[in-house]
C-alpha cells in the first residue's frame, strides 16, 4: 500500500461535471472527483474510458464544454498549458514524447525551461544571470539524475535507449520542473516485471521524498492497487467508481466493465 507515513492534505484540485465531446462523440460526460494534496490518486477504466482525456483537461490540452476546474482555491472553466505548467503541473505521455536525437541530460534540462529568466541576449553570451541560472538548472538536474539511477546513461543519446529507460527519462524531465502534481500517462505500458517494479518505487518516491501530488493512469491493477491512495474508475466517459482499492475492487459496476458483464 501506499506509504502512510506520508501526510495527507486537504482538497487541491476539485473536477466538477466535466464534459467533453469531440463533434457529436462525447469522452466524458459530467464527471466529478477531486485531488487531495500528496496523494496518489489512480485513474483507471477500459480502453476508450476517457482516461487521457481527463489528463488533457486537468493540463489543458482540452477545453470542456461543461464543468469547472478548481486548482488551489482558483476556479476556472478550463486551463492552457503553459498556466498548468507555471501553477506546478507537469505530465508524462502515453507515447513518449522526447528528443530522441538529444542526449538524457539535455533533455532532462528541457524541463527546466519554466524556471529561467535570463533573456536570449544574456543567454547568448552566457554571462551574469544566465550563467547563474545555467548553473542552478545543472545542479537540480544531476539531482534528478541521481534520484532516478541514470547517471550511467546522461551522456546517451535517448534514442538509443530501451523502452523502459526512456521512460525513465521522460520522468526525469517532469521532475526537473519541480512539479507539486505529476500527471503520469501509463507510466509502465509496455514494461517487463523487473522494469514496472523500478517505476514503481520511483513513483512512491516522488510522492513521498519530494511530496509530490500524483495523479496516475495505469492498466496494472496489481501496481495500482498497490501503490495508490484513491481510484476513480471511468467507463465510456463516465465515473462508475471512486474510492479506496478495496472499495473499488468490490464495486459491482467496476467489476461489470472489467469483466464485460454489462457489455
């Protein structure tokens, strides 16, 4: 189970009656559920549940028709990006989306774009502020690099790496960000055993070195009964569970759309 030395906090993030619908399909269709600061909240359901849909939102790739988003007090119809970005939100991709022919570590320093403030002219002759800044950025970036283990990699061009170590990577830059909530996309897809364990533990790390908030899909039910605090389950755009685990594993309708019993 996930660390209960960890401190739960209050509500951070609350989703009300979000919908959205591309044309006539609709991904989602009034779901509500909120966030508590420093937890692991798992979004789970069968493909074409609106799971990454609920991610675009939450980060504001997608605009809903219908809802709220109530961020830290702050009650908005929708996000963009860079607001998600710059109030501390950061994401992985379901498909990795790196800088294949860059290095780890230049890639991993990409994450630290946010928090520099050095104009292009000072960046250009790298003097006084972007040299401090550079150096900073460095310092937090060989941090990250240690935390996750890939010190034997940071001189590699990422496309050379394997599918799970490139994953790894993509987390790393997320965390350069110095996030308070990670949005993680399929963390594990297409992972062997020895590979899901390792993100596992860094995600339980994260979440409880860093403190970070996470909010996780995943389609391991054994890694997301195990490592998260709360579950909310989607079903062709609609909640059809939310609650602990436990709660969650014994939900009738949950097990309905797991087994295809309703279907």
């Amino acid at each position: 189970m996930a660390n209960d030395a960890r401190t739960i906090g209050g509500v951070i993030l609350a989703l009300e009656r979000i919908s959205l619908a591309f044309g006539g399909v609709k991904a989602l269709t009034e779901i509500s559920f909120d966030v508590r600061e420093h937890e692991i909240r798992a979004i789970i359901g069968p493909n074409g549940a609106g799971k990454s849909s609920m991610l675009n939102v939450i980060n504001g790739v997608y605009q809903p028709q219908q809802g709220t988003i109530t961020f830290r007090g702050q009650m908005r119809r929708d996000m963009v990006p860079h607001q998600a970005a710059a109030y501390g939100i950061a994401r992985t991709f379901q498909n990795i989306a790196l800088f294949k022919g860059m290095t780890v570590l230049d890639n991993i320093m990409t994450g630290r774009n946010l928090t520099m403030r050095a104009t292009i002219l000072e960046q250009a002759i790298h003097i006084g502020r972007a040299r401090r800044e550079e150096l900073s950025n460095r310092r937090k970036v060989e941090e990250v690099i240690d935390f996750l283990e890939i010190q034997h990699i940071r001189k590699t061009p990422v496309g050379r790496l394997p599918y799970g170590l490139q994953k790894r990577v993509e987390l790393a830059r997320a965390l350069a960000a110095e996030p308070s909530m990670l949005l993680l996309d399929e963390p594990m897809a297409g992972m062997n055993v020895e590979e899901k364990q390792d993100m596992c533990r860094f995600v339980l790390d994260v979440n409880e070195q860093y403190g970070t908030t996470i909010v996780l899909i995943e389609h391991d039910m054994g890694v997301v009964m195990d490592i998260s605090d709360r579950v909310v389950v989607l079903d062709y755009g609609k909640k059809i569970g939310d609650g602990t685990p436990d709660e969650v594993r014994s939900n009738p309708a949950v097990i309905d759309a797991y087994l295809g019993v309703s279907h």
